[in-house]
C-alpha cells in the first residue's frame, strides 16, 4: 500500500513555495466565522465528530468568543484572501459558520471560492432556508450542516468509479504482464539503471505520491534537466523537449505508444490514481501555480487517461489545465467511459506522443 504525503507550507500565496513531506492522515479545516456558530462548528470538530486538523479561522472582525474558547486556532486573515489562504496553508475543508441573516451573499461568494479551487466546503447554519443537497444534517448544538463535493470523490458515483478503477486496472496488469516483463528486460538489458522510474507528483489534495514508468531516459536525466532547458518545446510552465538527447532508444519507442505508462495501472489499484483524471503534475511544475483556480484540478484523482490524452496532447500547459478543469466540470461515468474507449486507438495513432 502506497504512503501519500501533503505538500505543506506557511508562506501566504498562491505558490506554496518550499515543500515539507509529512504523512496525511486527517483532513485540514479553515473555519470561517469566528462568532457563536464558528465556535460551536469548531467545537463539533474538535470533539470528535470528525477527524481533523483545524488550522485557522477567517473573519473580517474576529471576536473574542472564539479567540478565548480556542486559543490554539489562529486568526488567518480576511475573506479577501480566501483562495491565497487555502492554497498556501493546504486546506481541504473550508467550514463556513456564519450568521445567516447578515452573511448570505457572504456564504455564497465563499462557496464559490472554495469550489474553484477544489476545496470541500461545508456550511454550519442555525437555521434552515436553503442547503446544497440531501446530505444536511443537525448536529448537538442545533446547527444544520450540509456539505458538497465533486461527484467522483464521495457518494455512491465515487464507489461506482473505484470498484471499476479497480477491477479494470487490477485485470489490465494481469492481462499485460508478459508485455511489461519484456519491456522490463528491454529496459535492462539497452540502458544503465532502474527499471522503472519513479517521480513525485501532486494528487488529490495535493498530496504527494511518487508515479511509476518505465524508464525512457538515461538514469541521470533529472540530473541533465538544467542543460537541456533550452531545448523545452512546450508552452507555459510545462517542460517537454520533441526530440530529447536523454531518451534511449527503447525509451522513444515506448514514450511513442505510451507503453511507458503501464506501470501505473498499479497507482490506480493502490488508490493514487484513477483510470481516468487530469494528469498529474510533477512538484516542480505545482510550485510554479499562481492562478488559483488551477487548484482545482487537486478536488478530483488524478488519471491515467484523460482528455488531453484523446484530443491532440498539445504541449501547452495551459491549454491541458483548461482541458482538466473541463473534464471537472463536465464529469459523469459516462464520460469517462468514452475517454477510456478513445484512449487505445489514440495510443495507436501517437499523436503528441513523444
């Protein structure tokens, strides 16, 4: 079983900076609101009604209730700075807990916010007029609390894609398995070094895990990487050279028909990866993020296939994070279904595969 990390830091914007790998067991809360809801929401979490970090509070006018209730939670700030704070302090939860009356189009803007970057958002009222779907419930202190997420993340659609995710992964790397061991041979026997290659990218939640190839390039190309910027082909923050002096000759072939990728079959068996998904990107690629809205693409599991594979692999950063932020939105079982069917005779033609 795979171990996933978070990619943590303190620093306040967009671009979490330097990265600390720490083991992620309990989702990461902001609260917004500091008044008696906030404090009853923040107790509700503290006691164990969930398990979880509660990093910080938000709120224009923090009051004192909370700040002597639970001195341990900092004060991070305004609205304003909503996507910044969830980005730079790694939050997956935003819990909203604000009066209803004086806050609506408050609480609606903060939603908003949040989903864009791919945080869950649950909101804490203390009475009932509106609510996001069939899931609110009423806690101990009288407060109705309802939440929403993407659909392929939680409820019945995201047990649906896992059992498939599973079970076709799990037959795939039986099925190929004397295809990657030949690879495997091929790979060892033309080129010093591993096998397989293993590189950290970030998931769902950001969190880190390290994604398997095969080995397409010399072992030392990471190494190279500097050397070799000049020749980056690729538009935007993405590195992609067409005709790469590090790639050995197996590795072109393999990198042609994206045999390289088998490997990963097992990343979506252990849960790091979805059949289909937005790519996931490396680190060093994440660091460089400043819109927030890209953040999204972290609200769902990365994939194996997805619609940048199928329609063209432009190398233009921006036009995939586009193309990742579409599949989000637009996403069903079905989807995913005609993405899968058009990812072999895409793996034929090659196209943008190099």
């Amino acid at each position: 079983m795979s171990t996933q990390t978070t990619r943590n830091s303190t620093s306040a914007g967009p671009n979490p900076g330097k990265l600390r790998y720490t083991p992620r067991r309990q989702p990461r809360v902001l609260l917004a609101g500091t008044g008696r809801a906030a404090v009853a929401a923040a107790r509700n979490l503290l006691a164990g009604g969930m398990p979880a970090v509660l990093c910080g509070a938000i709120d224009p006018e923090p009051q004192r209730e909370f700040s002597e209730a639970f001195p341990e939670v900092p004060w991070l700030g305004s609205f304003d700075g909503l996507a910044d704070c969830i980005v730079a302090n790694c939050v997956d939860e935003l819990h909203i807990a604000l009066p209803l009356k004086s806050f609506a189009h408050v609480i609606s803007d903060l939603q908003g916010t949040a989903s864009e970057v791919g945080a869950r958002v649950t909101v804490h009222v203390d009475i009932a007029p509106w609510m996001f779907g069939a899931g609110a419930r009423v806690n101990q202190d009288g407060l109705l609390i309802a939440s929403r997420e993407h659909a392929s993340v939680s409820g019945p659609m995201w047990m649906v894609k896992r059992v498939l995710d599973v079970l076709v992964a799990g037959c795939g790397l039986i099925l190929v398995s004397p295809l990657m061991a030949t690879i495997a041979l091929a790979v060892a026997f033309t080129s010093r070094g591993p096998v397989l290659f293993r590189q950290e990218r970030v998931g769902r939640g950001q969190r880190v895990f390290r994604m398997l190839k095969f080995r397409s390039m010399v072992s030392n190309a990471e190494d190279l990487r500097t050397e070799v910027s000049a020749m980056n082909n690729a538009r935007g923050i993405s590195f992609k050279i067409f005709d790469d002096p590090r790639v050995t000759r197996v590795g072109a072939f393999l990198r042609r028909t994206s045999l390289d990728e088998l490997p990963q079959l097992w990343n979506v068996v252990v849960g790091d990866m979805s059949l289909v998904g937005p790519r996931p990107i490396p680190v060093w690629v994440a660091d460089q993020l400043t819109d927030p809205k890209l953040y999204r693409r972290f609200s769902v599991q990365p994939g194996l296939t997805g619609l940048w594979q199928v329609e063209g692999r432009q190398q233009d950063f921006d036009w995939m994070a586009m193309q990742d932020l579409r599949y989000i939105d637009k996403w069903s079982l079905l989807l995913d279904l005609r993405i899968l069917l058009a990812t072999i005779p895409a793996m034929i033609r090659g196209e943008g595969a190099r």
